[in-house]
C-alpha cells in the first residue's frame, strides 16, 4: 500500500468526473428528484392517528438505496473502461499496489457518494419535513456505506463483462434483487423462508435494518453499529475479490 | 580485447544483457504465439523488432513488460525474470493504441502516470516537453489528434525515467518531421544509457535502430544491424531486404530446418550465433 499512489488514483478517479458536467448534474440531482415523486406519490394517503408516513419509511429506505445504486452503474462502466482502453494493463505495469488502485476508486465514489446523500437527504428533512427519531448525520453514513458496497460490487462485476452492454445487464442480476428483498416492499418478517433465508444474507438488508433503527432510536444503537460493521464488512470483502479479478499477467 | 571476451561471456550468461531470452515460447491458450526465441540485447540500444502484423511483436513486448505469462523457456529483463515487482519501476512500456483516459488533460494524465513512480511536476514538464505538447498541456486527451494522442502516451512512460523503455509502434499517426524528433529523442535516450526496444512494421524505421530482431509467425528470422539486413536481402531498400529474406525462409520451410543465421556482431568484432532456433 502506498498512500500517495491510492490519493493521487482518487484525484484522478474525480477529475475525470468533473470534466463530465452531466453526470455530476445527475449524481446529484436525480435522487433529489425521484425522492420528489416518491413525496408526492403518498402525498394523499389517509393515515389512522399516530401511524408514521409511508414516506417516513420509504423515502428513509430511498436515501440508502441510491448511492448503492448509483455508484454500482458508475463504478462498473469506469472500471471497465479502464479495463477496455488498456490504462489498466499500463497502470498494471508500473509500481502502484493493486489496492491502491481499488481503494483510490472507494475513496473518490464515497466522495461523490457523500456529496450526494447529503443533497437528498437535506432535501427530505428540509422540505418534504422527514420524520424520524434518528439524527440525519447517521442516515448520511449508511448511505455512505453504501456506496462503497455499490463501488466494491461494480468493481468486482466489471471483471465479468467484456463491454459496457454487458456490465449494465448486471444491474438487473445483482442491484434488483437486493431492492426487492431488502425489506422495502414486503416487510422481511413477512416473506417465506426462502427468501427470507436470501435477504438475511444480501448486503442491502443490513443497510435497511440499520435505517430503521435510526427511524426508531434518537440515539445510535448497539444494532446500528453492528449493521454498519457488517456492511463495511461485506465491501471490503468484495474489494479483495475484485483485487484478485485484476491480473499483472495474463495467460 | 578483453573487454569484449567478458561482455560476451556476460551476455551468454544473461546477466549484462538488457534483455536475454532462452527459448522462449508464448501460448495465448493452446495456440503456439512465440516459438522458442533465443536472443540478447545489449544495454544503452535502440533496437527494432520487426515483422508483419500478427508475427508476435505485442506478445514479445508484453512478456518483457511483465503482462504476459511466458509458457516456456526463459526470459531475464535487466537481470531479473520479467515480471518481477521490483522491475516495474524500471520498465516502461507504451502500448500501440494510446492507454491514456481521454477525458483528463494532458498534464492531469502525464501527472498520474508519474505519480505511480513518485515522480513530481518538474518530471511532468519535461515529460511533456520531450514529446512537444508543451503548449497543449492544458488541453483534454480527448481533444487531441491521433499522433498527439500517441505522445502523450508517450509522455507518459518517459516521465519514468525508465532504464528499459518498450515502445510498441510508437511512430504510428506522426508526420515525418514530428517521427524525426522523436527518433533524435531515443536517440538521445539510448545515448544516455537507456535501453530501447521499438517495434515498428515500417521497414524505413529499421535503419535508425542499432539491431534489429526480424520476427515472422512467432520465429525469429534473424537479428542483425540495419547493414547486415541489406546485405543478406540483396538490396539497400530493407523493405525489399526484409522480403528477400522471408522468402529465402520460406524456401528453406518444408525442406529443412531453417539454418542458423550467423552474423557478425558490430560492436564486439565476435562471431555470435542468432537467429531462428526450432
């Protein structure tokens, strides 16, 4: 590990990010915007007195899942083209440690992550009046977390995609499930066993129990952290698999 | 001189050599790409690999940068088996199509690739100065043309210092007089002790390369200077010698093994056997 060598690949990592206006407008704007419809999606549900807002829940769990989202679709595309044009190869050949590389990556998607949970998740407390137990600065770490778990899987997936129509198609196979299971639509408790036995070991889940936590505790508590020690768990365990998925020599 | 006897010795042994390969064979899957080659390359050289598109060139320079698992045989790089760690701060290498990222500047991209080697701004000038993009070095990779795409690729390697520098068909894309610098340029490097392996397929370049190694369907035809290729082709024009010399190959093929090249080393005033070894 070389700390200059991981920086100077997180600087590259985000100035080749800031030469792409739009996709700095769309990282940060559009969860702005789809946390928007989701608002006014419930906007008119009749509620018994003392339940919470179906937003309160659903939009909490948006928060986390964009970032995750996000950062997989981006990560996976970078890293293939960086596979692809053969900068990896050249960067292969030279002293830089392949964690370095990785790492440079997380740290500058976190970066970018960071920025934009904080756009959204100041945009649900602030004007769509999110009401949760939690602090907001905690629903910002998860989300975090998050993104790096979206970075480490796109990092890993690349390897398995020979071109950028072949990375998207990985979405479908390893972003959706994890939505769909993660307790959003259906509550965990309430599905059956085999999938209840699947979301128990998705990362997404640990990330949307974290969430509720935080929803019904005003301070953090002991699960809290236990979730967010697994999911950073889970990330650096793909990030070593995807270290291995990059060879020096081929075959 | 005695000089000569031991820098031979030496370059048998492989440990003078820049590079020395024994018998080395490169299979990309169960397809044979490299044939058994054996040559040594003398240290502080320009040398040309030539050959035909498709004759192992990429392959050859990949195994000598480390990307390339070799299947067979030998292959020393400085004095270590390529691949080892510590000759990745001393090898670099320049791929045929540009590995730069077109959508940072010229300097943000000689910058990273220095930054691997813990190389700082003054490096990234110069760098960027051997290659005359000096005044593009605020301008996007992307923005550029093809040849100045393949100097900053180029930059990129040299802000390394490397000690062995393999370019692979670095001259593609450039107008005559840019080619011309950049030929003055290895020159120079060569002069200074640098170590220079240039694969090229245009015959016209072979003659500004101290020796060349001739490479045909993964088997080395020969290694020879630029003055040998016209003499054993018959011709001043190494295009013509080249041809000359792939079809007195190719009439040797079917009949016998092809004969051992023996040529007169330049420098040593040694009789050294090279050439194509089954």
């Amino acid at each position: 590990m070389d700390v200059r060598m991981m920086l100077a690949t997180a600087r590259r990592v985000l100035s080749q990010l800031r030469h792409d206006h739009r996709s700095i407008a769309m990282i940060l704007v559009v969860p702005a915007l789809l946390l928007t419809a989701v608002y006014f999606l419930y906007e008119n549900e009749t509620l018994p007195p003392g339940m919470p807002r179906t937003f309160d829940r659903v939009g909490l769990m948006m928060l986390a899942i964009f970032p995750f989202v996000v950062m997989f679709l981006v990560t996976s595309i970078t890293m293939l083209r960086e596979r692809t044009s053969g900068t990896l190869e050249r960067l292969l050949t030279t002293p830089v440690h392949k964690a370095d590389l990785l790492f440079g990556y997380g740290i500058a998607f976190s970066l970018m992550a960071a920025l934009q949970s904080l756009v959204a998740t100041a945009m649900a407390y602030w004007v769509f009046g999110l009401d949760i137990a939690g602090a907001p600065g905690y629903v910002v770490l998860i989300a975090v977390i998050n993104a790096v778990l979206g970075v480490a899987l796109g990092l890993f997936c690349s390897a398995f995609a020979r071109t950028e129509f072949q990375a998207v198609q990985f979405m479908p196979v390893v972003v959706v499930p994890q939505i769909l299971l993660c307790g959003l639509f259906v509550a965990r408790d309430r599905m059956n066993d085999v999938l209840e036995a699947i979301s128990n070991v998705l990362p997404l889940t640990f990330s949307v129990d974290a969430l509720q936590e935080i929803a019904a505790h005003a301070e953090a508590t002991e699960r809290l952290w236990q979730d967010a020690g697994i999911m950073a768990a889970i990330s650096l365990g793909v990030l070593i698999l995807a270290a291995l998925t990059l060879r020096r020599r081929t075959a | 001189m005695s000089h000569s006897a031991a820098s031979l010795t030496m370059t048998r042994s492989g440990g003078d050599a820049a590079i020395a390969a024994a018998a080395l064979t490169v299979k990309l899957g169960r397809q044979p790409v490299l044939h058994a080659l054996d040559f040594t390359l003398p240290p502080g050289r320009i040398t040309g690999l030539l050959g035909p598109s498709g004759s192992g060139k990429t392959t050859l320079m990949r195994a000598i940068v480390g990307a390339q698992r070799i299947s067979a045989g030998t292959l020393t790089v400085l004095g270590l088996p390529a691949g080892t760690p510590s000759l990745r701060r001393q090898v670099g290498y320049v791929t045929q199509s540009p590995s730069v990222y077109p959508d940072l500047t010229v300097q943000a991209n000689v910058r990273y690739f220095g930054a691997m080697h813990r190389k700082g701004k003054a490096d990234v000038a110069e760098a960027i100065a051997a290659v005359g993009l000096g005044p593009l070095g605020r301008r996007k990779a992307a923005d550029l043309s093809g040849g100045q795409l393949n100097r900053v690729s180029l930059a990129c390697a040299l802000v390394a210092h490397p000690r062995l520098l393999v370019l692979d068909e670095p001259t593609v894309g450039l107008d005559p007089v840019l080619r011309a610098d950049l030929w003055d340029r290895f020159r120079a490097m060569a002069e200074a002790g640098t170590t220079l392996l240039v694969s090229s397929h245009v015959m016209e370049e072979a003659s500004r390369c101290e020796t060349l190694l001739l490479l045909r369907e993964g088997r080395l035809l020969s290694q020879l200077t630029p003055a040998e290729l016209s003499q054993r082709g018959h011709s001043s024009n190494l295009e013509q010698a080249f041809l000359a010399i792939i079809r007195e190959q190719e009439a040797y093929d079917g009949v016998s093994p092809p004969a051992q090249a023996s040529t007169r080393s330049r420098d040593t005033g040694v009789t050294k056997q090279h050439g194509s070894v089954r």
